[in-house]
C-alpha cells in the first residue's frame, strides 16, 4: 500500500493578535469562527479550518515549524466568485490588492488570481478556476 493524500485538513497560523486575525478572516473571507481546546480560535470554511495560534505560544519544540513567525504564510482560497466580484468585494472592504487578477496555475489547472494580504503579511491569494 501506498499513502495517499486526500486533502488538507487544517493549517496553523502564527499570529500577532488573533482577535485582529480573526475578525479579518470572517469579514473579509467569510469564515466561521470556532473556539476549540483550551480556549484556541480556529476559523472554518468548507471541511477546512485554520487553527490560529498566538506568536508567544509555545507548543512545545515538535509542535510548530522550524521558522514559525506571523506573516510567513502564503494560501491559495479557492472560490466561486467571478475575479471582478472579489477585486470588488476587496475593495470594498478596504482591502490593498496587491496583484491580480492574474492567470496562475493551480492544482486542477489554469485559475485567475487576486492577491492580498492578511493583519499579519501572510499572502493571500483569492483564485477562481473557469465555469465548465
């Protein structure tokens, strides 16, 4: 037998503020948020979270990677809306769109692409794969 990914299940990002953190992604990104464990704050979207972990927790030496530090991520959201629905969403939002909508490849093909940023730098990239 060979191991066989299916999807993700959740990632982990560090940082600054996870209040700040948070309300970005459920107002901007349209999450749901979760608290879960000992008082944590996750954010749910699909079958998918992102567990938010404060810059200062200390999980223990196995429990985060090597270069752990807020504003080191970079995620690709995958959406149904039209590129010129989320340049508009963003913008109305007060969101800086720092590239796109650009053609990218993605994991099932070509998708358009627009990029911002999140409270803490990490790049965010808001795709869309064309209607069949």
């Amino acid at each position: 037998m060979s191991l066989r990914i299916e999807r993700f299940d959740h990632i982990v990002l560090n940082c600054r503020d996870v209040e700040a953190t948070a309300s970005w992604y459920e107002r901007v990104l349209g999450m749901q948020r979760e608290v879960f464990g000992q008082g944590r704050t996750a954010l749910k979207f699909g079958n998918q979270k992102i567990n938010l972990r404060p810059a200062d927790f200390d999980p223990g030496e196995w429990a985060t990677g090597v270069n752990d530090r807020p504003g080191s991520g970079d995620i690709c959201f995958i959406t149904r809306a039209e590129p010129d629905e989320v340049v508009a969403h963003f913008r109305k939002e007060g969101i800086e769109i720092v590239d796109g909508p650009a053609t990218r490849q993605g994991a099932l093909g070509p998708m358009t692409s627009v990029y911002c940023r999140d409270p803490d730098g990490n790049l965010i990239e808001v795709a869309s794969y064309p209607a069949k």
